[in-house]
C-alpha cells in the first residue's frame, strides 16, 4: 500500500526525527528557505507528494558550514562527551 497524502508522508518523518533537536519539519507543500538556515545547525525538510502518481518530493535546506563541518564536530563531541547534544549550538 502506497501514501496517498502528504500529510502520511510527514508523519513518516514526524516519527523517524522525533526528539531530534536539529530537525524541523514543514507542514505538507511548504518547502525550507535557505535564508531560514543560514549560520545554524538545523536541517529544515520540507515534503509534498502528488496523489494521482505516487511521486513524492523532499526538500532539505542546511547550512553546509555550521551543519555540514563544525556544527557536527560539535555535536559530535558534546555527545561523547556526554553534554547536551545541543550545547554551544543554540
């Protein structure tokens, strides 16, 4: 059985990124703004599909410096070494 709506597909990712500190998600047919991004370590995602043929599409926005090399380090080490995953990032 196929998704029928977007609103099936978000819940999809609604359950896969719960409690993640990092992602934000976009209702159903609104897409992430690069401007939304910029200088942080969030990964917006945005998704709509097109019932009649079963085609989805998923758009993701991050800031490929802080998200992408730094930010991660940071994340990174915060989690090994036991501090708030969100530490120094928020």
């Amino acid at each position: 059985m196929g998704l029928t709506s977007a609103d099936q597909l978000l819940a999809i990712y609604e359950k896969q990124y719960a409690g993640e500190p990092f992602i934000r998600l976009y209702e159903p047919g609104h897409m992430p703004d690069l401007h939304c991004v910029a200088r942080t370590n969030f990964c917006d995602i945005g998704v709509t599909l097109d019932g009649k043929t079963g085609r989805a599409m998923v758009v993701s926005a991050i800031d490929n410096l802080v998200k992408g090399a730094a930010g991660q380090a940071v994340q990174n080490m915060n989690l090994m070494l036991g501090r708030p995953e969100t530490e120094g990032l928020l």
